[in-house]
C-alpha cells in the first residue's frame, strides 16, 4: 500500500517551492496520497486540477508579541494533519523554517504514540546561510545540526551542496543526493528563430540571483542588438532596484512579469526565449536553467556551485565568474551573433536537460519513501 505524504514548502517562485510541488505532483501520479501544506497555495498550482489536498496555515496573533507567531501554528497545523489523515512521511522542502517545524512537530508526535518519518530536502542557502562570502556564517548552526540528526533522511540536489554540509557542519550522516527535475512532456522545445533575440531571468529577486547584474549584462548586449528584448520573470526584494536602474539609464525593451500560474506558463516563456541570464553567486543546482535547456535555449551563468554540472561551458551555454558583466555580455553577444552556434548549443541544451526527466529522478525518492518504515 503506497504512503500518504504530507510535503511542507515555500508556495513561492523559488527553487526549494517549485521543485517541492513539482515533487508533490509526481507523486500523486503515481498513486501516493500526496498533502501540501503551506501558507498560500503553491503558485503553480492549476486550480485543483491536480491530485493534492492543499492545507494553508495562519501564524498566532497573541497580544505580547509584535508579530504572529508563525513556527508554532505551523508545527501544531503538521501535528493536526499527520494526525488526522494518518500521515506516514512529512517531507520538508528547505531546512530553514520548514524543516524545523517538521522535525518539531515529529517529536510533539511522539508524546502522542504517533509515529511519523521526516524528510529534509536542502536547498542551498538554508545550508550556507544569507552570507555567500562567507558560506556557514550567518546560519543557525545548532538548529540545522539537530535538524540534521533528527531527520530520518537528508537529501540534496547536488554533491556540491552535500560537501559544502558536511564541511560546514562538521558531522557524519548519509547525506542523498537527488536531482532537481523537468517534466519532459511540458518542458520541450519549439521551432524558433533569432532574429530578435529574447533574453530572460526568472528567479525570485533576491541579491544571491543578481537581477542587477542581470541587466547590467543586457544593457551592453543592447548597444549591439538594439531590437534584443529582456524579460524579467518573478517578484521579490531586489525587484525595486533593478525597475529603478532600468529607468534610470533608459534601457528600452525590458519587460517585467510577476509571476506565471503554470507550468505550461513557464515553460512557453523559456521557448519563446534565446538565452537565460543566470549571473547567481550560488545555484545548488538551478532549476531555472534545466528547465530553459530543457526547452532549448542555452544558459549564461556563472561558474559557482552545481552550475558547471547543469550548464556545459561551451557546449549548452556559457560560465564566468559571478558579477563580470563584461565576460557575460561577451559570452551573450557571441551565442546571439550565430544562428548557428545558437542552434547546435540549443540541441545540445535539451539532450543535456534529458538527463533530468520526471521519471528518472521520481523513481529515486519512490525508492526512499518505500523504504521509510
């Protein structure tokens, strides 16, 4: 009999909550009772056309503090609902927050005789912490160290992200590595030509992804492709600067989008694109570029993290070093120059993505989830 799953995650346009109900639907196709608890519907959920019982929680407002309380309502919301639909597994989608509360909730479980497995998948800030320069220094050590003792699984997308825990947190634990993934049948590429190419960067705005940097690059692509257009997909706190810089220095062609209510959605933005401008300081892993190969167009991106593995330098896209403007505006300037060149990295691009599918990946976690008892 298969196991009923209870995913904990960010709704938001971010690697950990995109992949997180990616996960969620996968696996209620095939078979598993799948429950996703947040505190807003995963945004790209289609309006209950998929098989998952969505639960939100509000925090406490209580009159001695200034702010709502909302770890403890969404522990006691996970005890409720593991309680009440007999959950087996809880599998969190980042450390921070998500994971704790989790693993908070497991033991308040326990004085009830409710047994209850947790997974943490880490994502890769809520492992190095807010602090790029300085990986491992501003980050709640002793939570994440009794978040990774206690959890029954860890896993990972990459096995840069696994040594970079191991090294920070000093510990010994057998750490999994599994993927981040694409639907294949919705991610794929379209005939498409470059006679005005489009750029994009879809993320959630927050300095690690360098939105700035992103249009600084496009700004001096522009000044040789004056028809070139860059589309900006996603919200969050670095979102400001970039409108304001755009505005600033009169930099034409540039759109922003909130945001996409659907695969489908995303997918028909990266194949209407020619390249995605990927400048992060860290990636993990990047979604965002597997799922842009995956619909053929090839990534510019830096050279930091997972993305040597999941961009081929020269081959599917480009790598620098993070914040070199100059070098990514040249790489840019070289891949939209050649239609050729764009079109054989494009194919190599989607063969490259291929290595990800749903049904490669998803057999990894049915594996680990079958063998929770």
């Amino acid at each position: 009999m298969k196991k009923k799953i209870l995913v904990v995650a960010s709704p938001w346009l971010g690697g950990s909550g995109m992949v997180a109900f990616e996960t969620a639907k996968e696996l209620s196709k095939r078979g598993y009772e799948v429950h996703f608890l947040s505190y807003e519907t995963a945004f790209r959920a289609e309006s209950g056309k998929e098989n998952i019982k969505f639960h939100k929680v509000v925090g406490f407002s209580y009159p001695l503090f200034p702010f709502p309380i909302y770890e403890l309502a969404l522990a006691d919301e996970i005890a409720a609902i593991v309680q009440k639909e007999n959950i087996d597994i809880i599998h969190a989608h980042y450390g921070i927050l998500f994971g704790h509360v989790s693993l908070l909730a497991k033991n308040m479980l326990a004085h009830f005789g409710k047994s209850v497995k947790v997974i943490i998948t880490f994502h890769g800030s809520d492992v190095l912490g807010f602090n790029l320069e300085k990986p491992g220094h501003v980050v709640p050590k002793n939570l994440n160290k009794w978040l990774i003792h206690g959890a029954d699984v860890i896993t990972v997308p990459s096995e840069n992200l696994k040594k970079n825990l191991l090294k920070i947190y000093g510990i010994e634990k057998d750490i999994t590595i599994v993927p981040n993934f694409i639907d294949e049948e919705v991610f794929h590429p379209v005939e498409k030509s470059l006679t005005e190419p489009l750029f994009i960067h879809v993320s959630n705005f927050r300095k690690v992804k360098q939105p700035l940097v992103t249009v600084q690059i496009f700004e001096q692509v522009v000044k040789e492709f004056p028809k070139a257009k860059m589309l900006f997909v996603g919200d969050g706190p670095e979102k400001k600067v970039v409108r304001e810089y755009v505005k600033k220095n009169k930099i034409r062609h540039v759109t922003f989008l909130k945001s996409v209510k659907s695969n489908k959605e995303v997918a028909a933005l990266y194949q209407k694109a020619h390249v995605l401008l990927l400048p992060s300081l860290y990636e993990s892993f990047s979604l965002a570029a597997l799922e842009a190969q995956a619909c053929g167009t090839p990534v510019i991106a830096t050279n930091v993290g997972a993305l040597p593995k999941v961009v081929l330098h020269g081959k599917t896209g480009y790598l620098a070093r993070p914040a070199d403007v100059d070098k990514h505006a040249k790489q840019a300037l070289k891949l939209v120059r050649s239609e050729k060149l764009w079109k054989s990295m494009s194919v190599a691009a989607v063969r490259n993505a291929q290595q990800y599918t749903n049904d490669k990946v998803m057999h990894q976690y049915t594996q680990i989830y079958d063998a929770l008892n």
